[in-house]
C-alpha cells in the first residue's frame, strides 16, 4: 500500500511541476532548463550572490575589505563557502517551500544552479548537515542531505554521512552571532566514515547565515582531511555582534 501510494505521488508531482519545463521560480515555461531552471523575467530580479563578497564565507563585503569582519575575528574551519543566491525575497519563499512544503522536485535543480559554483573546486567527498531522527521524521526528508545527493550526481562524487545531530537546541532561526556559537556546542557529532588527509570534502547545508553550523561540523572533520568546502543554496547577511539584519534591506543597499 504504502508503495502504491508512494508511486502515485511521484507521478502527481510529475504531472504538476514536470521537470526540465517550467521555471521554479514563477512557473512559466522555459526552454533551457538543465542550463538555468529560471526564466529570463526571474533573472532580472533575482538576487544574485555575485557582488563584492568574502573570499571565505561568501558573505557580501560593502567596503573594499577581502574578508569580512566575522571571519576577522573568528577563524572558520572551512577553507571556502559558495552560495549562488543571497536569502531574500523569491529565494527566500523558494527555499522555505522547498523545506516546508516537502518540494522534493527541487533538488535537482537547485543542486545544479549551486554546481556551478563549484566549476574549478575538486571535491573527493560530499557530506550534508544531518537533522535529529525526530525533526527529520517531521519532516519527511533532510533538505540538506537530498541536496548532498544531487550535487553528487552531477559531480560524480559520492556522498557520505560524516555527521550525526544528537540533540535539538534552540532554533538558530533568531539568534545573534554570539548566541548562535554557543548554541551549536554539543549538537552534532562526527561519525565512523574513512576520510583520509588527500581527500576535499564539501559540506552542504540549505541557507548560510552567520556559517556557525558548516564551521563547527567541519572542526569535527578538520584534522582528517585536507580541505573542507560548503555550500548552500543562498546566504543571509549578517552585521557582527548585531541584531541579524533583513538581506532585503542589505540587497537594496547593493542595488543603490
């Protein structure tokens, strides 16, 4: 039963939002989907992470600086971040709708819109920030590690999970920088996966906001490897030691 009913839901998907046609942004019809899922009238609007950034968490930089102030003061345990997108607006609902609304089919071409980041980067092991039995039963599915899979695909990469989350803390969600360090503490630990010091392995998580989570589970991986890479579908903005600000507002600062 349980198998029928799974089957038919996947052809009820197909049906609805059919692949390789309609963009996942606005849902008109495009013609180059496996080359860019949106259409042209999106891509005028969407907010591109493609400005002025920092070289290692990816963040936008307003100034003339190369890292911004909170990789200054606290050393990330990744060499590099790539996100296409920053989190705002149609991104924004995207990301949410796909997390919160079980919009599986939008993996696929979100994995392959952050592939393109990747052009260049050698990676040996693929990984995801993992989700506690409870929360992803919840769920029905873990956003980061479906993600994980279809970047795999598409890099011919496999993918591992180095990773376990033992306990749900406070939700990240509306804590400042400080509060997001010390919440993390003690939330994942590293599983018994063979790495070895030649390997690259690249974390991927949904959205990278003060990067608190990607950094302290790749300190857990740090020693063994050689380099850590993670990616996310967008990036939030963050003001050090301040109250999050809205990546709207900053988005409009950029545009100014």
């Amino acid at each position: 039963m349980f198998r029928y009913w799974s089957k038919t839901k996947k052809f009820a998907e197909k049906m609805l939002f059919p692949d390789n046609i309609k963009c996942i942004f606005c849902g008109v019809d495009i013609d180059n989907f496996e080359e860019r899922p949106y259409c042209d009238e999106c891509a005028k609007i969407l907010p591109f992470n493609n400005g002025h950034r920092c070289e290692i968490c990816d963040q936008p930089i307003l100034d003339e600086a190369n890292v911004c102030d909170l990789c200054q003061k606290e050393k990330k345990n990744f060499k590099k971040a790539f996100c296409p997108f920053l989190y705002e607006g149609s991104v924004k609902n995207l990301v949410l709708k796909y997390k919160d609304s079980n919009c599986r089919y939008l993996a696929q071409p979100l994995a392959n819109i952050i592939s393109k980041c990747l052009e260049g980067i050698k990676i040996d092991i693929i990984t995801y920030i993992p989700m506690t039995e409870k929360k992803e039963k919840k769920r029905t599915f873990n956003q980061s590690k479906l993600l994980a899979e279809e970047i795999g695909k598409i890099l011919n990469c496999p993918v591992l999970c180095c990773f376990a989350k033992i306990k749900d803390k406070v939700s990240q969600k509306n804590l400042i920088f400080k509060e997001r360090r010390q919440n993390i503490i003690g939330t994942f630990i590293a599983k018994d996966v063979n790495l070895n010091r030649n390997q690259n392995v690249l974390i991927v998580d949904d959205v990278l906001t003060t990067c608190s989570t990607v950094s302290y589970c790749a300190g857990l991986i740090y020693p063994k490897v050689n380099n850590i890479y993670v990616c996310g579908i967008a990036r939030e903005y963050v003001r050090p030691e301040k109250t999050l600000f809205k990546t709207k507002t900053f988005f409009h600062q950029l545009n100014k």
